[in-house]
C-alpha cells in the first residue's frame, strides 16, 4: 500500500506548463525495431519494421510522453492495412493527447514468384514504407515499394553489332493511398516498366527469355520512369505521388537517375 502510494505522488514532469510558449512541430521517438503484420498477396506476412513516430506539441506544453509511443506499438494486435493505419494513428493522437503527427514504418518483405518458363518457385525480397500523417485537421495514407528489376539501354542496342549492355535497377514507388492498393500491385508498377523483372531462383531456360525478353524491349531510365508515371496516372485510388530510379549502371562507375512527382508532396516522403 505504501509503495502504491508513493507511485501516485511520482510528479508528472513532461506534463508540466512551459512559460516559454514555443511550439514544436514533431516531438517522438525514431528507428524503434518491432514486429510489423502486414496483408499480403491475400494473407498475413510478420516482418520487422525501423519506426519513426512523433507528435506536434503545443507551447504551454513543457514535453510529450516517449514511452507513451512503444506501449501504442506494443498494442498494436491487426495486420496494416489502409484503413487499419488511418485508424491506429488516431489511436496513438489519442493517448498523446495530440491533435497532430505522424507514423512512419520501414521493412522489407517478400512475394513469392513463378519463374517465367521453369515455373519453379522462389521468394523475392522487396522493401516497403506505411507513412501515416494527421496535419491541419487532414489524413494522409501513403505507401512506398522499392523493387529490384532489369533495364537494357536502347542506345548500346542500337550502336553494337551485337549485344547491349545491361544492369540491375531499383523503382521507388512512393504514392498517396485514396483507395487500397495491396502490395503485389505497387510491386507491378514498377515491374511491368522495366526491361524485365527479375527473380530469385532461375532454370536455364528462364535466363534465356529474361535475356531475350529484355533485349526485345529496352528502356533508358527516362523511359522507366515516365512508364511507372502514366500507369498511376490511370489508376484513380492514387493521389499524390513520386517514383524514383536508380540505374546501377553496368559500363560506368556512377548511376543514372530519374525522378516524377505529382505533388505537392509532404516532408519527409
């Protein structure tokens, strides 16, 4: 009894008013590793996410409870998913007693694929990104896929007598989520833009027509870019958006890049 006693006299320190009145627009906790469920491919993946979560703050307000930020991702028991996030972030507002902030969730997770004649099956790591952000009384969903496929260049096509040099690319494709998109579907933007994708596990009969498939159809980085950008254009549960590439070029020290955004977007995505 006493020892319940002396806990319930314990000053709430951040809680006290601050006379200097001096707002702070983000105040949390960054690169927090816990467990992440995510919907995948129409079932449910486990990962490991890096968290960055902060809270606006206002300036009769002396701090924010940090430890407040892992109990509500301790708590966290449903897969992510549009509706889930948007819902979860009032959560966290909630018990900060916040009106604005922000949850941001980094991982990586894998799709499983079917080689392209083989049929033989193997899983592909992609990386992905949740951004959830209440500002001005406004929500905003947005989720971001980075995916590894195969670019030719059409001007080494054009100028060899044979063969064309070739590399690995990474399409970043990061947009604003007006309605659900699942993550085999981000992942499809960018693999059906590029040369051609790739995959982990491969017969000699697949090599073949990746080689084959790429050389009927080469993309400078522009080209990838601006391919990714017309297929959201025409997808009306994408808002905002941004897409990057990053040719890892094959006959140079340095990469080549391209980037479209449909803005404006928010810091930090």
């Amino acid at each position: 009894m006493t020892m319940l006693k002396d806990i319930q006299h314990i000053p709430d320190t951040q809680g006290a008013r601050d006379e200097r009145h001096v707002a702070i627009q983000r105040v949390g906790v960054r690169s927090v590793r816990y467990p992440i469920s995510l919907r995948i491919a129409g079932g449910v993946a486990t990962s490991v996410a890096m968290w960055d979560l902060d809270v606006a703050l206002p300036g009769e307000r002396k701090g924010t409870h940090m430890s407040r930020f892992v109990a509500w991702l301790d708590a966290l028991q449903e897969p992510v998913d549009l509706a889930g996030l948007r819902r979860e972030l009032g959560g966290m507002l909630q018990r900060l007693a916040a009106t604005e902030g922000r949850v941001e969730a980094r991982f990586p997770f894998f799709l499983r694929k079917r080689a392209p004649v083989s049929g033989v099956q193997s899983l592909l790591e992609y990386q992905g990104r949740w951004i959830a952000e209440q500002r001005d009384g406004a929500t905003s969903i947005w989720a971001s896929v980075t995916v590894p496929v195969k670019s030719l260049c059409p001007c080494s096509k054009e100028i060899s007598e044979y063969g064309a040099h070739n590399q690995r690319s990474h399409v970043e494709v990061c947009v604003e989520l007006l309605g659900e998109i699942g993550w085999q579907e981000l992942v499809r933007f960018a693999e059906d833009s590029a040369s051609s994708e790739i995959w982990a596990l491969l017969k000699r009969s697949d090599e073949k027509w990746i080689t084959e498939r790429a050389y009927e159809n080469p993309k400078f980085v522009e080209d990838m870019v601006r391919d990714v950008a017309l297929l959201l254009n025409a997808d009306p549960r994408v808002g905002r958006y941004r897409v990057d590439v990053d040719n890892i070029e094959s006959i140079h020290s340095h990469s080549a890049v391209a980037s479209i955004e449909r803005g404006p977007l928010p810091p930090g995505v």
